[in-house]
C-alpha cells in the first residue's frame, strides 16, 4: 500500500523519482517539445525541487492529454492567501507551513475530531489522477494529481443523514498567508459540494503533483480537486471539513454573487457576466480551444443535475 | 535640438514598452499565458499614455514648459497604437480571427464593449493628428480632440470591468485620471496654449 512521505528528509537525501515517472517523462518530453518555444520556463530550476516523491498507482478517469508543464502548473495559480497575480503564490507561498498539519471534522457525523495529517493519510492507496483543470477565468490546465478519492476519506467520519452538503474551509493565519491581511475575499476561504458531488468517484483530495508532494502554492499539504467545476471549488489548504444540512455561503458566491454560483460546473452555455465560457486557452497553447460541458466529464457528472436549471443554478 | 531628431527621439521612448514585450515573447519570459501577458501589456500601456497624453496640458499649465505640449500628440497617437494592438491581439489570439465569436464577445459583454467604444473614440483623432489636419479643422480640431476625456474614463472603466476582486489597480488609474479631469475645471490657464502648433483664443 502506498505511503505518503513527508518531506521531512533533507533534499539531498532524497531518492530519484520512482521510475514510474518515467512514463511521465516521456510524455513530458513531448510536449515540451511542442511548446518549447512559448514556455523556455521549462528549462528554469527544477519546481518540485526538494519535494519528497510519493508513490502512487495508476487511478481511473485519466485524461489522456499532453500534460501542462511543471514550471506553468507551480507558477500560474490563482491562491489569493498568497497574492492576487498569478506569480504571487509561487513567489510567496514559502511562509506556509504545511507540517505539522491538522483537519477539523465537525458537523453531522460519528466522528467528529481534530485529526493530525498522518490520520488523515493513514491507509489511503494514493492514486494518479490526469486532470483537467478549467479556471472561470478561461485558462486550463491537464494536471497529474496524486491523491484519493474524498469519499474514501469522507466515509471515515460517517456522515449522518442530516449530512446534506460538506463545507472545506483554508487555513486562515495571515502570518502564513501574508495575502489575508488584504481584505480582497472575506477570509477564509470556504468551498462546499453537496454529499453525492462529494462521494462521486472523480471528486478527489491531492496531497501532490507530477509524483511529488503538494508544492505549498498548489495548496499543501491537502486540497480537493474536483475537476468538472471551475478551478475556484478546488479549495487548497484544507483545515476544516464540516457535514451541514444547508449548502455553505462559499467564498466567490459571497463576493460576487451575480458572477459565481455555488455549482459552478463548467459550462460552455453559460457565460460569465463579464466573459465568454465558450472557449479557453490550454495553458502552452496559443489559440483557444472549446469549453466542454462539465469539462469534458459530463458522461461521469451529468446525471448529478438531472432535472436543474444550470443557467439559474451556475 | 531639431524639431524632427527630438520627435524620433520621442517615437524611440514610446515604442520600448512594445519592444520590451515583443522580447519578452521572443525570450518566453512573459509566462505561462503569453496571450494574456499580451492584452495586459498593450492594454496598460494604452491607458498610460492615454493618462500620460492628458497629463501635459497641466504640466504645461504648471510649469510653463512648452515641450509637454510637443508632444503631446506623439502620445496620444502611441496610446491608440497600443490600443489597436491590444484589439489585435483580442482579435487573433482570444478569439481565433473569428469574427462573429469577436463580434458576440465584444457586444455581449459590457467590460469589452466598454474598451471597443473607447477605441473607437480613439479612431478620428488618430486619424486627425497630423498637422495638415489641425489646419484644415480649424478651432474644431480642438473641440473634436476633447473626445479623449470620454475616452479615457471609458478605457478606466473598461479596466476596472476586468478585474475579478482586486481593484487597487484599477483605483489607481481612475484617481490619477480624475485628478486629470478635475484640473481641468477651473480655467486656470489660458485655453489658447492649450492648441498645439499655433494659439487660438476661442
Ligand atoms: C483605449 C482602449 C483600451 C484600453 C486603454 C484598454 C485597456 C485595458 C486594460 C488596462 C486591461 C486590463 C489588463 C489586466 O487584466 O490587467 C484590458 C483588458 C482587456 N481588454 Fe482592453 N483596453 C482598450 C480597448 C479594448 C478593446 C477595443 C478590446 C476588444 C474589443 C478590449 C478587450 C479587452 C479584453 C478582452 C481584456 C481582458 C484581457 C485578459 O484579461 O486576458 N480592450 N484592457
């Protein structure tokens, strides 16, 4: 069974990449050839340097798309605890402290506690997850994720029957995320799905990326990833799951209500108020593509919200 | 210095912005999303020099210079070159040459008509910037010029319009911008050095 290490060993001690990664690499390579002349970024430090490397086994559902650059997927995020720009979070997410690390687990369930990190972990058979990432903003991003199905770890605290909608909340300590002294988002962050959204078998938690532990400014130590929303549902930094009856007031909806629902499902017919959905741009390329429903996992999802009006409920 | 040396002069300051990005995109520095690193660079600079543009008459005001003056036009031209580039870049990047897709975004969305309707105010001073124009135009070259205030409070707001939480940028620019216009009100200088190439009292 897979283990998740935590970088606690010494970069220099750490062992070359599994040669599962290899796989990867090739992959890589080819891509890197294709846009090498629009992302030289490529040939900057290695990202994920110091790291410790996670071993994983092949998941379902991946996408089997050229993956997006290590240097574009570590250094173009949207995590505004770091810093509104998309360079902030790599320059700033340094102060962060993933370790020690630990979840509040409230709400309606048998097991309501505080559990350290390696709680959480223990037993979980990490997985590899090729995603799409779509942001509301028009970009996307193929992603491999280690990680595991959140209904492993939801089943764990089994959820009563009032468990209705879980609620995620991001660590809130300007101290450590040096963007919440700036009143931009109402801290913290909080991102909620209703319970089948969140049992589905897509729906995982990442605890990293291209075969290494979560870089801080992808959210470390553990985030969710739920691929057929807009990238903002993702929420990074997990400290709080709780089990509700009523669907939580999250964070972009609180904002901004007109412009970001609490569904948020990518959805080409629907646009932003201020934007066009139809189309994207994968990250590396330099034309847009087109948005699919549910970002391409409609056949997975689109059962979810049979009978929902998804132009009222975006 | 000769008139002319010291407008090429002028042309070579206000092309860098431009150039710095085109090596920026030659050298792969602009980031994962060069496309966007596009707009936001021509879009930047656009409204810059379009601040920048209403920015010398006061200077000129304040100072008693004339060179603000001079080139005062330059930087208005520049600021709707960069304008048209950053349409381009919209036009051929974001939206595929598409022009019905262009066409639906622009009229679609309120931010991007917003910033087409700023260019298009742009469009008959641009073209109406040469000195055989402000002869022949007489004192409505002046009152057609004054097409840029709309223009650059419609730019501001199409600025402010693209933002999704962070508005300190844009604020900044809409203060510089009010200032601008604010100064404007009371008629503390004469209007007739407001003209460029020759004076008009009016
Ligand atoms: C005087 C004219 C204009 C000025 C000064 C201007 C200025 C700007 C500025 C400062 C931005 C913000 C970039 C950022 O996110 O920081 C922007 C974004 C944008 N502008 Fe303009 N603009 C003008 C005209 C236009 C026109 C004519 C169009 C298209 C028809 C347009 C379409 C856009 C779009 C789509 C964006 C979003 C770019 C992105 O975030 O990827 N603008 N503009």
């Amino acid at each position: 069974m897979a283990r998740l290490h935590l970088p606690l060993i010494p970069s220099g001690e750490i062992t070359p990449e599994p040669v599962y990664l290899n796989r990867r690499r090739f992959m890589q390579v080819g891509t890197a050839a294709v846009l090498a002349p629009l992302l030289p970024s490529a040939q900057a430090a290695d990202p994920l340097a110091g790291l410790a490397p996670l071993s994983s086994r092949p998941g379902p559902f991946g996408a089997n798309e050229p993956l997006t650059d290590i240097a574009a997927v570590t250094g173009y995020n949207n995590f505004y605890e770091f810093g509104t720009s998309k360079t902030d979070p790599a320059e700033n997410a340094h102060t962060l402290r993933p370790h020690p690390w630990s979840v509040t687990v409230t709400g309606a369930c048998a097991k309501p506690a505080n559990y350290t990190l390696e709680d959480l972990l223990k037993g979980q058979a990490l997985e590899d997850r090729v995603y799409r990432l779509r942001c509301v903003e028009g970009w996307s991003m193929v992603i491999p994720w280690v990680g595991f199905p959140l209904s492993s770890l939801l089943g764990r605290f089994q959820p009563t029957r009032n468990a209705k909608y879980v609620t995620f909340t991001t660590l809130y300590d300007p101290e450590q995320m040096p963007g919440q002294r700036r009143s931009v988002l109402p801290w913290p962050y909080v991102e909620g799905l209703r319970m089948d959204e969140a049992m589905h078998p897509l729906t995982i938690i990442a605890v990293g990326l291209y075969g290494r532990v979560l870089p801080n400014q992808n959210g470390a130590p553990l985030r969710l990833v739920v691929p057929w929303k807009y990238g903002f549902k993702s929420i990074k930094s997990i400290v709080r799951i709780s089990f509700d009856e009523t669907a939580p007031t999250t964070t972009w909806n609180r904002a901004a209500p007109k412009e970001y629902g609490f569904y948020a499902n990518v959805n080409p017919a629907v646009d932003h108020p201020r934007w066009s959905q139809k189309r994207e741009r994968r990250i590396g390329e330099l034309f847009r593509r087109d948005t699919l429903p549910f970002n391409g996992y409609a056949e997975a999802v689109a059962s979810l919200y049979q009978g929902l009006d998804l132009k009222r409920n975006f | 210095m000769p008139a002319s040396l010291w407008r090429i002069g002028v042309w070579g300051l206000l092309i860098l912005p431009a150039l710095w990005t085109i090596i920026g995109l030659q050298r792969g520095s602009l980031g994962p999303d060069p496309v966007e690193a596009l707009m936001i660079a021509s879009g930047i600079w656009a409204l810059r020099l379009l601040l920048l543009t209403l920015a010398m008459t006061p200077l000129q005001g304040l100072s008693g210079w004339v060179w603000p003056l001079t080139i005062r036009r330059q930087l208005g031209l520049a600021a709707f070159f960069y304008a048209l580039g950053h349409l381009l870049v919209f036009a051929v990047f974001d939206q595929n040459l598409d022009p019905a897709a262009a066409w639906r975004e622009i009229v679609e969305h309120k931010a991007v008509w917003l910033g087409m309707l700023a260019l298009a105010l742009l469009l008959p001073l641009a073209i109406t910037s040469t000195r055989g124009w402000i002869r022949r135009l007489g004192p409505n070259w002046k009152r057609l010029h004054r097409l840029i205030y709309p223009a650059a409070i419609l730019a501001a707001i199409h600025f402010g319009f693209q933002v999704k939480a962070d508005l300190r940028e844009p604020l900044i620019y809409g203060a510089i911008l009010t200032v601008l216009l604010v100064v404007r009100l009371p008629r503390g200088w004469q209007r007739g050095s407001r003209t460029p190439g020759h004076t008009t009292i009016s």
